[in-house]
C-alpha cells in the first residue's frame, strides 16, 4: 500500500487487489486525478500513516518520495481512526507555524481490533487503550463491565467498541505475551488448515525419493546456533583441500508452496518473534522445528551454495544447487567459542575443517571492513522466572563464534543476490546530512571533536579511532548506529552501505523470514530457466517488499513491548529505591537506561537535564503496566 501511495506523486500506474478499493476510496473524495491512464494525488491532499499521543492528538507520517514533516491533526479531525491505519488527509489552512490537516477516509486499518483494560471513571467503567491511553465508552452495558474486576484486558472491534475477547487481567505476569501480541495483531496459533499442511510432511526425509538432488550425507556439516534455538535453518563445511566453503540452508520452499494456506500465513506474519521464554514462529513448528530444521543426524533437504575461494579469498566460483545433508553436529555459540579457544573439544572430522575456517572468516572480515564498518553493539537478553518475572539481564556481545557464521552467512546472501536483477533485496542508504549534524553535536558532548566529511565511511573511522583512544567505542557506536539509515527490503538493489556491499539480500534464514522464502523461489525459478514462473513470482514484488518492512518493525516492537512490560513489573516492586543509571537519550522527557545489577529498563526522567551518557543514581517514582512506561527521579549525579 505505501508503495503504492508514494508513487502518486508521480504517477501511480494499476494497482494490486489490495489498493484497488483506497484508489476507489480516493477517487470518491476527489482527492486523484486521472492522465494518460495514471493517477495522481491532487493538491492538498496526503496519505500516510497515522500515529496518536496520549493527548489524543494524531500526526500523519506522510507517504512521499521526498522527506517531508509529520502533519497534525487535531483530535476533532481525527474522524474515526486509530493508531497505525493508513489515512488520507486534506491540508488545513491555518495560520500555525505546523501544518495541520483533517483526516477525510481510512484506506487501511492497521487492525481490526484494539486492546482495552477497564478503569472506573467516577461512576461509570470505561475502557483506556492500552497504547495511547485514550478513555472510551464500549458496547456493553454498564452492569456487565462491573461484574468484571477492575484491570480486565479487553480485544474490541475497532469499528464499533464491541468487545470481542476476555484476555485475562493486567496484574497477571503471564498476560504480558498476550498483549504484546495483541497490541500488533498478532498470533501465536495456527489455523486446522496450516496445522494440517504442515503435518502432511511427516517428520523423516526418505533420500530415495530425492534422487535429483545432489547427495552430501557425508560430509560433516554442523549448526551452530543460540542455547535455547529450537529452528536450525543453516549448517556449513569448509573443503579445506578445495578451499570451498558448503552453506546449506533449510530448504522451506519444498515444503510450503505458493499461496498455499501455510504460505498465505507465513505472508501475513513475515518474521518469526523471539520472547525469552519462547518464540512465535513464523511456520508452524512442525516445519519450523522438525522437518525443515536441520537437525543432527536426520537427512533434511538443503539449498546450498558451494563457494569456492581464491588464496586472496576473493570468490572463484558461486554453485548454487538442491541438497540432501545430514548434519553432524549441533554446536552451540558458546560451545564453538571454547573450541576455537582450546583449539580441541570436538571430533576430528569436524575440527579439521572449523580451525581453518575460522582463520579465513577472520581474514574475510579485515577485508570486508576496508568498505563496510565494524561496529560494537550489544544485545540485551532477559531471563524469566517461573512466575513470568524478570530473574536476571545481561548484554550479549559477539563472540569468535557469532563473528565465525556471520562472514559465512554474507558469502551466502552476497552470492544470492548477485544471482537476481529483481526480486527482493536488503538496502541500506547512508545516513543523510540532518542526521549526520545531530550525530556531530552528540559526539561533540561525548568530547569527540570531529569535523563533517563528505566521505562518510572515512569520517566514521576517524570517529571509532578516537572513541577508542577515549575508552567510549562502544557508546560511540551507539550514536553512529542510530544516525543512520535503517536497512530495508526493496525489490530493486541499490547496495548496503553499512556492510560495503554493492548488491545484497537475505537468502540464509527461510524459516524464519519470508523475505528468505520468497528469494529461493524466485532463485529455483532462475535455475530451472523458468521465466514464466520468475515472472509470475514477481507479481506484486514491491508491495511485499513494503510488508516485508512494516512487519519487520513490528516484530521487533512485540520483543521490545514484552520486555517494557517486564521491566514495568520489576520497577512497580522497587518504588522508592536508587539504581544506577545512564542518560541514553537526549530528549523531552530525557531517557536513562538501568545500567545496575539489572540491566536495560528504560526510565523516564522528567524536569531534568544532562549530558549524554552521564551516569546518574534514579529513584524508580511510579510505574505504569498498561503502558509500560517507568517515570524516574535523579536523585545522584555520578562521577564517570
């Protein structure tokens, strides 16, 4: 849809079934115009993406090719939508310094429903939006909602506030999963139909029927995954004498087809979710963990590249074929990383290949960073306990063995991409000049003094040299990761400018990303030299792509979501107590991060000002689990 509103601008030629019925909705408010067959938005008018805040005031994130400001609407021009739904707007005239509009029509809902919990307002029991905190009267009379206790988690049909699902209460730890999801429209069971499908497969691959595939039972590939990964998709092999390196990836396109109900699904979810005490899979699992993971000691089918290298590790040779494997051993990160220590710990068959490996994945690595960056960020991961509490926290940073998958799996993704001209691609622009000049200003307050330079990749260098002469790498880093871009899905290649590549994509993880299932069709089909399928695969590319972006961020949002709602519950027990802290944000209210024995809880300082990064003593002052939101107090500045 977005893909779709942006082009209007220009031209909008004929749209999928999914925007025919807004360009019926636009041409009705006389909000397009029609020449030679192409649409065009008229004067006045904007189409976007709507988002509310807790005041009840909405601003339109507008759909242009160029970079344009947020517009407001004022709560009476709202007229009707919600959060999230993809809106058309006519500009106000006014004589605010903010341009202002009011909204005519929704082309998009983002949900159909929303999630409420009940409050008593006086003498009557409304329900509040979980997400914006906006009261509302709902269908239902006033003696049912107070038969239920006060703090019940409502679904309601956003059309007419009827309650459509009791989720349970918002004191109960475990109800936090439910609305995360909830909160994105998403869910965790499969349909009878998809259950079914999946099962038809059964749970053992019989290599007989597969005798067109290229058989590798014998080499000794291995997975080396999380503790807790219950999904394999990707297991390797170096060939030392031919110095070629076997990337074998699940091969989940045999198992869902096209438009199928699994695919049809997989397609509405688009990632797998990652909480910490569980994932929500993309595919149901028994795909997701049984036929399509590569799991030790089961032949599993397998598409695989086989990378042969030169002595200067420039690539020689790219083959990319159907497979059989049967892997020989499940590692575990931390498992690798002792072997690569010890230089022991693991069968011969298996050592013989991953030591050398591990020195050229090393080499790859100085080579690929004289273009891409090298950047050190940490990864926060929670630990429950069995009542649905945080236990503990800690950052994640990347060890020889995630440094080891990671330069196998961008041979993979590089070798792929290289083998499209269209289809779906992973870009990601450079940073541009605004946020370039907030980055300056950020490291200016960090005592990094830099000058800007049209050489960005340069420019960045100078930055992390002098973050390391400094001791603050990583928090330098921090800053230049969030001054740039976000990478994105595109039907078109335009390079990764953070990896330094001219062309990439995503080939290497199918069973959790759609992305990944929807290139090795697209790739099946270019080796069978099959251009009436390529063709018909790329039918509506750019509108999936567009998905592919939106349901990505709101995966992460769902993760992020759960563990605020932890954090929420943590700090509702530690009213009143001092934690350490550091400023992470600089903006009105300033942000701190819990940086004490628990570690990441994002905390609202209100009324004060300090310097990035500073490090601060917070007195937790309230907490709020419907809104997951911590409102803190400085009790302390900290000497660094």
């Amino acid at each position: 849809m977005r893909y779709f509103l942006e082009t209007l601008s220009r031209g909008a030629g004929k749209p999928n079934a999914k925007c025919k019925e807004a360009l019926r909705i636009l041409e009705f408010l006389k909000a397009i115009s029609f020449h030679k067959g192409k649409a065009y938005l008229n004067n006045g008018f904007i189409t976007g993406r709507l988002d509310i805040n807790a005041r009840g005031v909405g601003f339109i994130e507008v759909f242009s090719e160029g970079p344009m400001r947020d517009i407001v609407v004022e709560s009476k021009n709202l007229g009707g939508a919600h959060l999230g739904d993809i809106v058309v707007a006519h500009l106000l005239s006014n004589k605010k310094s903010r341009q202002s509009a009011k909204i005519l029509a929704v082309l998009e809902p983002t949900n159909e429903t929303s999630l409420v919990y009940l409050k008593r307002f006086g003498e009557a029991v409304l329900g509040v939006n979980i997400q914006n905190g906006l009261s509302l009267a709902l269908k239902a009379s006033q003696k049912s909602l107070k038969a239920l206790p006060l703090g019940t988690l409502l679904k309601i049909n956003n059309a007419n506030n009827e309650i459509t699902e009791v989720l349970g209460l918002i004191t109960d730890p475990n109800i936090d999963e439910k609305i995360s999801l909830a909160i994105y429209n998403k869910k965790d069971e499969f349909s009878p139909a998809c259950q079914d499908e999946a099962r038809a497969w059964g749970d053992v691959v019989d290599p007989s029927m597969y005798k067109e595939r290229v058989d590798l039972q014998h080499l000794p590939f291995c997975t080396i995954d999380p503790d807790d990964a219950k999904d394999f998709d990707d297991a390797i092999y170096y060939d030392t004498s031919k110095n070629a390196l076997y990337v074998a990836i699940a091969d989940v396109s045999e198992y869902v087809s096209a438009f199928s109900a699994t695919d049809k699904e997989a397609k509405n979810r688009c990632f797998s979710i990652y909480f910490p005490h569980k994932s929500v899979p993309m595919l149901p699992r028994a795909l997701s963990e049984n036929i399509c993971s590569l799991r030790p000691d089961e032949p599993r089918l397998a598409f695989t590249f086989k990378i042969s290298l030169n002595d200067d590790l420039s690539v020689k040779k790219e083959e990319l074929f159907s497979a059989i494997i049967k892997s020989k051993k499940r590692f575990t990160y931390n498992e690798v990383d002792k072997i690569l220590e010890n230089k022991s710990g693991c069968e011969q068959g298996i050592l013989d290949w991953l030591l050398p490996l591990h020195k050229i994945t090393q080499r790859l690595k100085q080579i690929r960073l004289k273009k891409g960056f090298d950047f050190r960020s940490k990864e926060l991961k929670m630990s429950l306990n069995d009542d649905g509490l945080i236990a503990s926290t800690h950052f994640e940073s990347e060890t020889p063995s995630h440094a080891l998958i990671e330069d196998c799996m961008l041979l993979a993704n590089k070798a792929a991409a290289k083998m499209i001209s269209k289809g779906v691609f992973r870009n990601h622009a450079p940073a541009d000049i605004k946020k370039i000049n907030f980055l300056l200003d950020d490291l200016a307050a960090l005592g990094i003094e830099t000058q800007y330079e049209s050489d960005f990749a340069l420019m960045i260098a100078k930055i992390q040299s002098k973050a390391n002469e400094l001791g603050i790498r990583e928090d330098a880093d921090k800053l230049i990761i969030k001054a740039q871009k976000r990478a994105e899905y595109s039907h078109t290649s335009s390079g990764h400018f953070g990896l330094g590549f001219e062309t990439y994509t995503h080939f290497t993880s199918p069973i959790r990303r759609y992305s990944d299932l929807t290139l090795h069709r697209l790739l099946k089909a270019q080796l069978a030299k099959d251009d009436k399928l390529y063709n018909y695969l790329l039918e509506g590319i750019e509108a999936t792509c567009e998905e592919l972006n939106i349901k990505e961020r709101e995966a992460d949002k769902v993760a992020f979501d759960f563990m605020d709602r932890k954090f929420a519950r943590w700090a509702e027990q530690n009213i009143g107590k001092d934690f350490i802290c550091y400023i992470s944000e600089i903006s009105e209210p300033l942000i701190a991060r819990l940086d004490d024995e628990l570690k990441g809880a994002r905390i609202i300082l209100p009324n004060f000002t300090c310097p990035l990064l500073s490090r601060v003593r917070v007195r937790i002052i309230t907490s709020d689990i419907a809104s997951a939101k911590i409102i803190g107090k400085v009790v302390e500045k900290l000497d660094v």
